[in-house]
C-alpha cells in the first residue's frame, strides 16, 4: 500500500469486541494487537475501542499509531462487557468506516451495523455456545447470538477449517473465510525466569490451559503422574482445592513431581517457560485453533495434544495424540525417553509454525479480507 497517503485517504477499519489495546487479557486482545499494529504499518487508520475504568466520558488518545477510543463502564462481567459493545457500536456506526468485529456474544447490537449498512468483518471465534461452563442460561444467549451474527455480518472469519465447515451451515460460504492465530517466533529466551520459579532448563514439561474440564487438565495430570518421570510437570493457572472440585481432583491427583506455579501473566516469564520447556501438554477438547497451541508451536515444544480434529490440523506431526489417561502416561514415556524424538517433533513444530501461524501471514489475510471488503462495498476492483 502506497505510503504516500494523507490520514484522510488512508483506508479506516474500526475494531470492537475486545478489552483493547495494548493486550491484556488472552488470544482476542493479543489478535486484535497484532492485526491493527500490521494495518498501520502498512498505511492503515486503525482505531480500537478499548474498555477502561476511568471516570469521566469516552476520551480518544494515541497508541503506536493506533487511534483508541477509550470508554468506561461501571459494571463487571458480562453486564460490563455487553454495555461496553453497545456503547463501541453507537460510536462506530456514526462514522460508518468498515467495522473488524472479535466475537459474536453481543452479537444483537451488530444489528445497528446492518441497519445503517456500515460494512462489518465479524471473527467467530469457537463454537463458544457448547461450553459447558457457561452453563445453559448464557449457552442459550451465545447460540442465539451466534445465528445473529452470520446473518449480520458482511463476512465471517472462521479460525479454524473445521469451523468454516461449521460455519456453512449458518451462513453462505462465500461470506466465510479462514484465518487462524498468530504468534512470534521464539528463538531464545532467559533461564533467569525459570530458575527462581525452581525448575532448570530441559527438566519439566509444562501445561498452560484454563483450569476447566474441557481442557483435560485431570487426565493430563492423572497420566503424568502414573509413573516417576525423572522431569517436573510445571502447571500454570489458578487452582483453587479449597473451593472448586475439579481444581481439588486435579490437585489430589497429582504427584510430587507436578509443580503448580499460578497464574502467570508476565509474557516474559511464560516465555522463558515455553521455550526452555521439555514438551507441552494440551489438552483442550474444543474450539478452533488454539492461541496456547500456537504459541508452543512458535517456541519449537514437542507437544502431547488431545486427539481432535481441530488440534490435529494445527500441530499436525509435531505432536503425540491421546484419548485416554493411559495414552498420556504412554506418549510422556515416549517423548522422555525415546532417543532423537524430542528433536524430531520440535523441528516438525517450528516448520508447522513458519508454514502457516506467523503474525505476517496471519495479518496479511487479514488486510487482504479487509480490502475485498471495501471493494465490494465501493463496487470497485481497487483501493
């Protein structure tokens, strides 16, 4: 894009469904970063709303280029989270730019959006509507907020190939289009980090995932600890035994050799976790494709995922699969001892990696969606 145009010729995409920039709360955020610093490299007007807890009235400031429109809301949750969308939407659809909608859970207000014929990408994140740890009264709201959003949104982007086949039976495929996740590669990281939390380079696999059934956390823990490992298992995430009993069972099934560190959230400490790690453990059941996963593959880990078609697409053979706790006792035994597998899969990882997750392809889909967008809505061929 020619980098001789002034603001007013710049192409302008607005970004709504996020907490903001810059990114601090998971794969959403850290996306919407990633795609709008990309834009405005490449001669964009990127404007994020970003959701604060300032008092006063919406502000507009200045983030590495990025335009923020800053907007406070008093509630909490769900409430906050919804009333901070409807507020972004009323402001968003005054100027009438193409909108670049994360997540369809408010999915009602992008109505506005059709109605006043603003252009709006919206990403459809995973099937978010059968997660069980909604529980059915916000399962029912995400389902339905999920067939609104197919039909409102100009296109769709499906993070996954399994969800673009989804997604075809909600809306025509024309209007979908895949673009997966991104991350950075890892080439090298400090030991510093690793060693105060007690573990030494090479000597610990790790499992970094939401507490939560659906990610396997007990069958993960329940097959490492069938046997000595001769290596630690470094867990991140809050546990709370006391409280919860799933995060009690995860606990009581673990042996001596399971270390659990927290929730951590100083990107260069999980770095340094990631890249001096053994392998990784994932095992999440549902979705599309996965941030964690993603990153693990950017820092070369040899990874034991649960086997389904949506982590077996993303790692394809830099990964050992499992279904039962038996398998998860049988792959660590493998990637531990077998002599050379351990190269094997973190090789075939960073591969996989370059071939299809680096933020440079992944933004560039992006803009490229963004583009044919505008086209259609300008009915012409170019910008």
């Amino acid at each position: 894009m020619s980098s001789h145009l002034t603001k007013d010729e710049r192409p302008t995409v607005r970004i709504l469904g996020t907490h903001g920039v810059p990114a601090n709360y998971g794969g959403f955020e850290t996306a919407a970063e990633n795609v709008a610093l990309f834009l405005v490299k490449r001669g964009w007007r990127v404007v994020v709303y970003c959701q604060t807890d300032h008092e006063g009235p919406i502000y507009e400031d200045l983030w590495r280029g990025i335009e923020r429109v800053n907007i406070s809301v008093p509630d909490k949750g769900w409430l906050g989270t919804a009333r901070f969308d409807f507020l972004s939407i009323r402001h968003a659809v005054k100027h009438r730019d193409l909108c670049l909608t994360f997540g369809y859970n408010t999915a009602i207000f992008n109505v506005w959006q059709r109605l006043r014929r603003v252009p709006n990408v919206i990403n459809m994140d995973g099937i978010e509507w059968s997660r069980s740890r909604w529980g059915r009264l916000r399962q029912a709201i995400l389902y339905v907020n999920e067939r609104i959003g197919c039909w409102v949104g100009n296109q769709l982007i499906a993070d996954h190939p399994e969800l673009n086949t989804y997604l075809r039976t909600r809306a025509p495929a024309r209007k979908i289009t895949t673009i997966t996740y991104g991350a950075y590669p890892l080439l090298d990281a400090p030991t510093g980090p690793v060693n105060e939390l007690g573990l030494e380079s090479g000597e610990y696999l790790t499992i970094i995932a939401r507490p939560i059934p659906e990610n396997s956390i007990l069958e993960l823990v329940q097959g490492f600890s069938a046997r000595p490992r001769g290596v630690k298992l470094a867990i991140l995430g809050a546990y709370d035994a006391a409280n919860d009993e799933y995060h009690r069972a995860v606990v009581e099934a673990a042996s001596d050799e399971v270390m659990f560190l927290g929730a951590i959230y100083d990107p260069n400490v999980v770095q340094s976790l990631r890249y001096h790690a053994r392998g990784y453990l994932h095992g999440h059941t549902v979705g599309g494709t996965n941030p964690s996963l993603v990153e693990a593959l950017a820092a070369g880990n040899p990874v034991i995922a649960h086997d389904n078609k949506y982590n077996r697409w993303v790692a394809d053979g830099s990964a050992l699969y499992f279904r039962s706790v038996q398998d998860v006792s049988d792959a660590t035994e493998r990637l531990l001892t077998e002599p050379g597998l351990q190269t094997e899969l973190g090789l075939t990882a960073r591969d996989r990696f370059e071939d299809e997750f680096t933020w440079e392809k992944v933004a560039g889909e992006y803009e490229t969606l963004l583009l044919h967008t505008i086209n259609r809505r300008r009915g012409t061929r170019k910008v």
